[in-house]
C-alpha cells in the first residue's frame, strides 16, 4: 500500500495563479484532512470531508476549494493565490467504524510558494 | 471551537535524559489526544495516543498522561537519543461524529545534544 500521497511536493505560483492540489489514498478511509503547516503556528485545518461527495470548512477555509468526488481522492483548490497561501500542505486520512482509534494519516506534504 | 496549548516551544536535553512536553486544551468534550512526531522535511507521525476513559499510557521508552479535570495532558520521553531530536505536536479532538477535527498546538521543538 503507498498510503496517503500527494501530488504535486513542490510547486511555486505567481499571485493570482490557481492551481489544484492532489490528494490519494489507498486504505479506504472514510475521512480525509487538508491542513496547512506554517512556522510556529502547528498545523491548521483547512478543509474536511467525511466520505464521498461531502465536505466541510476547517479552521481556516477562506481563499481555498475542496472536492472529493472519488472516495480515495481529496482535491484542494487555489483560485487565486495569494502570498500568504505561502506554506506547506498536508493531506491525512483516517478511517471509522467501532474498533478504530482517531489516527490520522498524512501524505508527505506540498511546499508552496506563492510569490 | 477547541484550543490547544503546547509548551514549551523548545526543549534541549543530554541524550539519556527525560524530556516533558504538556499541553493543555479547552473543550471538555475532546476524548481523544494523539502525539505526532515530525521529522525535519518529513510528514507528521503519530507516536502515541491516549482516550479520555485512560489516565496513562506507556509504550517503551514514551509515555503520555492526562488529567480531564485539569484538562491538561502530558508526553514523557525517557532515556533520550539522538533520534529522538524532532518537532512534537500534541492534538485534541473528539471521536464521536463531527469528522474527528483535530486541533493542534503549535509544536515543541526537541533538541537531544550527546
């Protein structure tokens, strides 16, 4: 099993760029996480999604998109990028049911730089 | 929403000294605390967790504890190496429903110097 990956691991935007980040997993898991990690600050949710077609704002969701319209696949969006979106993003995933603990998962990150 | 506060923000020790973290939260309805390791350049791993329904928790040479009615909960590395050196992030969430959203602190960065 590859885990959780994402695609792209590095990438650098221009303001007012928009681009999509790619997030899989091959465990099945019901839930899925984009966070955002900055210097100092730990990691903050963006976005969430608690199975297919569903999704829900985070702690900090503004200027970002979601959409999981597989299962197995969670898609961030930048419509318009912005210095501040300067950071790194991770993607984790967890599964549910009677049994499973609250681990979450996370793929091995994008670095992006918004310039 | 649920807040999380971690400290301290740096810890240096001599490798085979105990390292202690604490981190204390705000809601009392987190039943569910993880402690994630990150590795520099690396991705977030989980090392240890603890349930509310558990006061202690000990695998080898880590340990977490907590204490709901101070709503605070700690993580004990004993004997420390040189690999133990990383970034340690403490989290609060609750696992019933409501996507399991979890709240990180801002993270303790351990340095173990021989």
């Amino acid at each position: 099993n590859a885990g959780v990956t994402q695609t792209p691991k590095f990438r650098v935007l221009k303001t007012g760029q928009s681009m999509t980040l790619l997030c899989a997993q091959d465990m099945n898991h019901e839930y899925m996480y984009w966070y955002r990690q900055d210097p100092g600050m730990g990691l903050r949710l963006i976005h969430y999604s608690v199975g297919e077609g569903t999704t829900a704002k985070g702690e900090v969701p503004d200027g970002y998109n979601v959409s999981r319209l597989k299962k197995q696949n969670f898609l961030l969006g930048l419509e318009s990028a912005a210095p501040s979106q300067t950071s790194v993003y991770f993607c984790a995933s967890r599964q549910t049911g009677t049994g499973y603990k609250g681990e979450q998962f996370f793929g091995p990150g994008t670095r992006l730089t918004v310039l | 929403g649920e807040n999380v506060e971690q400290h301290p923000s740096t810890l240096s020790v001599q490798e085979g000294d105990s390292a202690v973290i604490k981190c204390t939260y705000s809601d009392s309805a987190s039943n569910y605390f993880p402690w994630y390791k990150q590795e520099l350049g690396k991705r977030p791993q989980l090392i240890i967790d603890i349930r509310s329904n558990v006061g202690e928790k000990k695998d080898q040479r880590i340990a977490v504890t907590l204490n709901k009615t101070a709503k605070h909960f700690s993580l004990h590395i004993t004997e420390t190496q040189p690999e133990d050196s990383a970034v340690y992030f403490c989290a609060a969430s609750v696992v019933t429903g409501g996507g399991n959203k979890l709240t990180f602190g801002t993270g303790t960065q351990l340095k173990v110097e021989l």
